[in-house]
C-alpha cells in the first residue's frame, strides 16, 4: 500500500474515533456545552431516566419525600401521556422534569426532522401536565450530534449529561448500585466534582419495567451520604 494512503487512512480513522466519542462520550463538549457537574464536590445530583413507571416511581417519590431530598427525572413523552397524573405528582413533590425525547430512538443517527419532533413532541406532552416550559434534556442513551444539540437549544432546552452511570437498565442487585456510585463519586471528589449520577426508574421499552433494586439503591445512597454533608440537588441548581 502506497505510505500517503496509510497515513490518510490512519487520519481518517482517529478522526471518525473522534466523532464517535464526540457523540456518545458522556462528557465530551466538542459538539457544543452540554451540562454534566460543576467545582462543587459536596453537591450531588440524582438524575432518574426512561419514567414515569408506576410502581417504581411512586415508591421513588416516596424514598425522597422521606429524605426530604429533590431530585431529576427525564421523562420519555409516550410515557408522559399515558400517566399524566403520575408526572403531575414527581412536579407537585418539587421534583426537576426534563425532556428524554417522545420514544427515546438513538437520535445521533435520526434525520433533522426526526429529532425535532422528538424532542418538540416530548415537550408538548409535558407542558401540558406541568403547566410551564421545560428547560432541560437529555439525549437517550447520551447519543448526539451538532443539530441535537442545537435543535434542543432552539427549543429552550440545556443538554444534560451525566458523570457517573450505575448500569441499572439491566437486572442488578441494589448493593451492586450502590457500590458504582460509591465509586464514581469518590473519583468525583478527587477531581474536585459534583455527582451527576443516572439512574434508571422506568425503562424506554415500555411501562412496567422492574426498578425496584434502583429505588432501594437511592434508599441506601441516601442514608450513605446525607450525614455526610452532602448537597442533593437538581440539575438546575448547576444551569
Ligand atoms: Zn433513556
């Protein structure tokens, strides 16, 4: 093979890496600022994906009600307009609801006008329950791209991230949870960061997805790191 073919191959490939990691890296900023955890190590946000999902949610709510903390949820549209009174209730207890698109597809790959109406129709489906704009997003599975982003940012939403994932879309023990998360916020501190976790209390396949291990992982989590001085916050204390 001829050496300027090599050397152009070898760039072209670290630069389709780099778009790659662009797209799905939780907090690569080269598509545009997207919010992920600010300098304040003692501030935690618990940021919940893919609901509203009966049980699970309604016992989340319960679980934060009793530690008196707030919390995040980005809520899938479909979801949002089979159980408008269940959104109500995560809004009335002070809860932060953000747009998670209307049926969580891998936007990074949709064309133009799949993305606008994902995330338009997500928003349409909330402001109807919520009565007020939404002001944040996340994108399913932390896919994107340029005109994600500033399709979301014409729509008034700030794109939201996260630093620390516990893998709780799959079957795991609540111990197994908690010992992730453990994890990710020490590393957090040692960087001088706030904990923007993500966790899961519904799943995008359908309503009925069993989160249960989740709910008790926020139960554990909470009495963990409260007596500690830990802030929990919602994302939009960091916008
Ligand atoms: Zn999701």
């Amino acid at each position: 093979m001829p050496d300027a073919f090599v050397k152009a191959a070898a760039v072209l490939t670290a630069a389709a890496s780099a778009l790659a990691y662009a797209a799905l890296s939780p907090q690569s900023q080269l598509f545009g600022p997207t919010l992920v955890a600010p300098p304040k190590p003692n501030e935690i946000a618990l940021t919940y994906d893919d609901g509203p999902n009966d049980e699970a949610t309604q016992r989340l709510l319960e679980v934060l009600a009793r530690h008196q903390v707030h919390a995040t949820f980005f809520l899938i549209g479909r979801f949002v307009r089979q159980r408008p009174q269940l959104v109500r209730e995560i809004a009335s207890a002070g809860h932060l609801i953000g747009n998670h698109t209307a049926t969580h597809p891998w936007l990074a790959w949709q064309s133009a006008v799949r993305i606008r109406q994902e995330l338009a129709d997500c928003n349409a489906a909330l402001e109807d329950p919520l009565g007020a704009p939404v002001r944040f997003f996340r994108a399913p599975h932390g896919a994107r791209r340029p005109y994600v982003l500033r399709t979301a940012r014409s729509l008034g939403l700030t794109p939201v991230q996260w630093n620390i994932i516990a893998g709780d879309w799959v079957p795991v023990d609540p111990a197994t949870i908690v010992s992730r998360v453990t994890r990710g916020i020490a590393r957090n501190q040692r960087r001088n960061r706030a904990s923007n976790i993500v966790l899961h209390d519904g799943g995008h396949l359908g309503i009925g997805q069993p989160r249960m291990a989740t709910v008790e992982a926020t139960d554990r989590l909470l009495n963990q790191y409260k007596p500690l001085g830990i802030n929990f916050v919602t994302v939009a204390t960091w916008a």
